[in-house]
C-alpha cells in the first residue's frame, strides 16, 4: 500500500525545490511563507496530474498545430492556477508564468535525474546466504 509514498515525497520535494528556485530566479513569482510554497508545490503536482493531461487531450488541435508549444501555455496556465488557489503565492503575470514554468520544468528534470528511481527501487535489508550442511 505504501510502496509509492517514498517517490511521492521525492517528486514532492523536487517539485518544492524547483518552485523555490523558481521564486529566487524570477522576480515576479514570491512566496509569503514556506507553508505556502509546500501547499503550492503539492497542489502543482495534483494539477500536473490530473489537469494537465485532460487539457493538453482538449486541445490537441492547437497543439498539434504549434508543434507542442502549446503545452508551454498550458503549464504556464496550470502554475496561474494554482497561484491563485494558494494565499501566500503570487506571480505578477503571465509571461512571468510562462518562462517560470519552463525553468522549473527543466529543473525538475534535472533534479529527477539525480533523485533516486523510488517507484522501482526496494530498500531492503540484505538475505544471508543459505548455508549449506556437508555429510
């Protein structure tokens, strides 16, 4: 049940850290408490989640028809959001947004890279070798 919970927190953090550095980068993107950076950082990860895909099937079209650019506008749009459904998150406006959200996409990546692959990785203690008995 609980064998995801550790990548959770690993995507969790990672997602913090890019907010954070977003926010020391990008002068337009602040926030008031460190609780808030937190509740941003999980609720951009349930938008991520569950919207994102949902609004990049929606508008497919357009997508397609910018080779994908489009997408950048859609998490430009995904991080508005959540801005505004966090107290203590600001971002001053959408082109703030836009290059925001592509700096923190890139840092995630990198940040990803290097974080274990908790979904696939099993921490366990060790088996003793089996001891063989000789007659």
């Amino acid at each position: 049940m609980f064998d995801n919970l550790l990548g959770f927190f690993i995507h969790w953090g990672i997602t913090a850290v890019s907010l954070w550095g977003a926010s020391l980068v990008f002068k337009g993107i602040r926030f008031s408490s460190t609780s808030a950076l937190v509740v941003a950082a999980l609720l951009l990860g349930f938008a991520n989640a569950v919207l994102r895909p949902l609004l990049v099937f929606l508008t497919l079209p357009l997508t397609l028809l910018t080779l994908g650019l489009f997408v950048l506008v859609i998490n430009a749009l995904l991080l508005m959001l959540v801005a505004k459904l966090v107290s203590g998150f600001t971002i001053s406006g959408f082109w703030t947004a836009f290059f925001a959200s592509l700096f923190i996409s890139i840092l995630s990546i990198a940040l990803g890279t290097l974080a274990p692959n908790a979904e696939t990785t099993i921490y366990r203690l060790p088996t003793p070798p089996a001891q063989t008995i000789s007659a």
